[in-house]
C-alpha cells in the first residue's frame, strides 16, 4: 500500500482507488494507438482495453491475466506484464479479438 496507505488511513471515508471508472473517452485512443504501434503499448493501457471489451479478468496471476472471451479457442486474451510493457504478440491477439468480437456484434471494427 505504501504512500497511499499513509495519505487515507486517517481518512473518515477512505477510498477506493481500483474502482474509479476508467475515462472511456480513452479506450478508442488507445485502440488506435495500439493499431498503429504494438511494439509500444504499456501494460496498463492493455488491460484497460481487455477489460472494457470483455470484463473483469477471470485469471489474474503475479504476471499474466486471462480474460473471458465469448467463443472458444483463438484468437485468445492473455496478456503479460513484461516490465510495465506488454508483448507485441499479445497486443495483436487482443486486437484480433476486438476485431472478432466488433464482428459478431455487426459492428465495424
């Protein structure tokens, strides 16, 4: 908890950092980045992604986190922290799977 632990434990309401709601004005941008540069993509902004289209992780270990998709098999979504980066395989698995998911639902991806 570090710093945070000290700055709210005297706090009358303490609060929640994790459950603020991502901005989703946000999300489109940074599909977009994602499409023109997977290389360099951070592992935060990732799995903002993962979890607006396809929900909390359903796995989220020390560092990977699987995420539920609504088909079986491939393209899959789990995603791997790698220093504050993610790997640029899992990042076009997670746009294959946005674009898959973008189909299904008739809308263009």
């Amino acid at each position: 908890l570090g710093p945070y632990f000290i700055s709210l434990r005297f706090h009358p309401f303490p609060l929640v950092l994790w459950a603020v709601p991502y901005n989703m004005s946000g999300i489109p941008k940074i599909v977009d980045a994602m499409r023109r540069n997977p290389r360099s993509v951070r592992y935060a902004d990732l799995f903002k992604v993962c979890e607006h289209y396809f929900g909390q992780a359903r796995s989220r270990g020390s560092s990977h986190a699987v995420f539920k998709t609504p088909w079986a098999g491939d393209p899959r979504v789990n995603i791997q922290n790698d220093h504050g980066m993610a790997k640029e395989y899992q990042v076009r698995q997670v746009m294959a799977a946005i674009r898959k998911l973008e189909e299904s639902n008739g809308n263009e991806a």
